[in-house]
C-alpha cells in the first residue's frame, strides 16, 4: 500500500509538471519522473509505545492525583466532558496489543500528541500551563511527568 501511494504521488507530481511544460509551449518531450521519496506523513501520524503508555503514561501522568484532580476524571476528561482528550475508565490490566477502553484511551491521548514538536502538543502545552487549559496548570514543563511526555515519544 506504501509503495503503491509513493508511486500515485510521484505520478501526479510528473502529470504536473508536463501539464506546465505544455502549457508554456514546450513539447513535453522532456518530462521525466522525479523521485521525490516518500509521500508527506500523515498529519500527526504518532504513535508511541503503547507498553509505555501504560506503564508511565496512564499511572504517572493521567491517573495520577493533582491536588484532588485527575485528568482521567469524568468531570474532566471523561466521555461526558465532551473535550478532544476523552479517557475512559480503562479494563484492570492492559495487554498488548490494548483492549477495548485502553486502545480507545491511547488513540486519544496520542491524537493529542505532535512527535515532532512535542513541545506544542495539547498533551504537553496545556497541562504544563504553556497553552490555556481548562484544568489550570498541573505540572511545570521540567517536572517527571512533561518528561514521562518527552520519554514517551522516544521510547521504544
């Protein structure tokens, strides 16, 4: 399927380029494929390790109690609350790959994570007070858990 979406993408980019040559009056005879590589990743296609999520992840940064709060609260981020990061009281034990409210728990969480500027996630930024969150600021950006955060996206 990768291979085969590479190929579609380099196509359409050599279709377009001979397109331009004609219609500028050359004769197209020119036009080869370029390889570009790979097509661009999918927007926010992030996905850690799952073992680490629940490991660290769950125990140490949602589940974890701030002051009588907890993001994995139904008042919260419960499936009432309504917000983006939806947590649900997951099975008593995890096994990969996830079941049922962990695997839904980790797609959440995950679609609010940015590998590649973890800084600037929702799941970094918001509760570290570097972007509004509802919950007010929970941890700062140097504690164990925005670390947990960064450790996860390298985890292996």
């Amino acid at each position: 399927m990768r291979a085969a979406a590479a190929r579609s993408w380099k196509t359409w980019l050599c279709a377009g380029a001979c397109v331009a040559a004609l219609a500028g009056g050359g004769a197209g005879a020119g036009c080869t494929s370029v390889d570009l590589g790979d097509p661009p990743a999918d927007v926010n296609a992030c996905r850690p390790s799952q073992a680490f999520f629940v490991d660290q992840i769950w125990p140490n940064v949602l589940d974890k109690d701030y002051g009588g709060r907890k993001c994995a609260d139904s008042s919260c981020h419960g499936a009432s609350a309504g917000r983006p990061l939806t947590l649900l009281d997951p099975e008593p034990t995890a096994t990969t790959p996830l079941t049922m409210n962990w695997a839904a728990n980790y797609r959440s969480v995950t679609e609010q994570m940015q590998c590649s500027n973890v800084d600037s996630s929702p799941l970094f930024a918001e509760p570290t007070g570097m972007k509004p969150h509802g919950g007010m600021k929970l941890f700062d950006s140097t504690s164990p858990e925005a670390l947990l955060i960064l450790m996860w996206v390298a985890a292996p």
